[in-house]
C-alpha cells in the first residue's frame, strides 16, 4: 500500500530531495508551515513526515525537535543526505555585484564563511528561496540552495560554498 509522507518546502528542497532519493514510490505532500505538517500527522492525513533533524555542521535543529517531543511523535528510521550549496543569481547578475544573500537559516548558518560579507536574507526554504529571488528580479540579491538547480534566468554564480566539504544533514522519519 502507497503511504503518504509529508515534508515542509517545495519541490527542490532538501526533504523533497531525500524523498526522491529514498521513497521515489511513495505519495507525498508538502506544507509550508512546521506546525502544520504534525496537525496533519495528529489527524491522520499522513502516515509519515519527513524531516530534517541535525547537521553536520550546524547541530541539531532544535525548533524541529521541540515539534517532535511537542506533538509526541516517533522517530522510527533516520536517513542522511549530502548537501553541497552553490550561490545562484540572476542571469544577468555577476558575483562581484552582489550585496545580500537570501536562503534558510540553516543553509546560511552551513556557509557562515562565504556569507559574513553579505547582508543576508533568511526565508522558509532553500528552493522557496530560489523562488523569490527570482520573483524580485534583483540582479544584485544572490541566493543560496542545493546544488543541481536547472531554470530559466537563473545561474550558478559560485559553487560548493558550504564551510566544509563534508556537509550532510540527517532526517527522521516520522509517525504517531
């Protein structure tokens, strides 16, 4: 039987790449709130969440492990993914040009290096992230996400900015 997974983000986000990767036969649906993805746990819309809990870099992720304990769920498989994150920017945009840098706060917090002489930008979600930078059409607003995005106006400006090499997050699997 095909179970339900949810994860918060859009597609092209980090869960949304571990789902890809791990449970390619699988129904999934994304939320963009937290909170809401374990109501719908709670209400039985789901059968699992996928969710990103500790960094190799960063640590743990604490506002996804208070969720867990909060909405008493079960941690029943983890997995990991390497994450390599590039500097997107508009077609037109050039690195010398760039001034700010939006993206997740733990994406930022994974390339602290690159980003200190920036003013920087933290949003939902790394790919959602992709998105709005290419909503504003700022030619000087850089955007920080996973490696392997392919759209229209948008180009890799730097690759593998990560603070080290060895970057993975690790993810629960989720359920009542």
């Amino acid at each position: 039987m095909q179970k339900i997974i949810g994860y918060q983000g859009i597609i092209g986000c980090n869960s949304y790449r571990l789902i890809e990767k791990y449970f390619p036969n699988e129904f999934f649906i994304n939320f963009y709130q937290l909170e809401d993805l374990f109501i719908a746990l709670q209400n039985n819309e789901l059968n699992h969440i996928i969710l990103p809990i500790r960094n190799s870099i960063t640590g743990e992720i604490k506002e996804h492990i208070n969720l867990i304990n909060k909405y008493n769920c079960k941690i029943i498989e983890e997995k990991q993914l390497d994450i390599n994150h590039c500097l997107y920017g508009l077609i037109d945009s050039d690195l010398n040009n760039i001034n700010k840098i939006i993206s997740h706060p733990q994406a930022l917090l994974q390339c602290s290096n690159f980003t200190s002489k920036y003013e920087t930008i933290e949003t939902w979600n790394t790919a959602g992230a992709l998105h709005n930078m290419i909503e504003t059409k700022d030619n000087k607003l850089g955007c920080i996400a996973p490696s392997g995005f392919i759209k229209e106006n948008i180009k890799v400006l730097k690759e593998e900015i990560t603070n080290t090499q060895n970057n993975t997050t690790y993810f629960a699997i989720l359920n009542k």
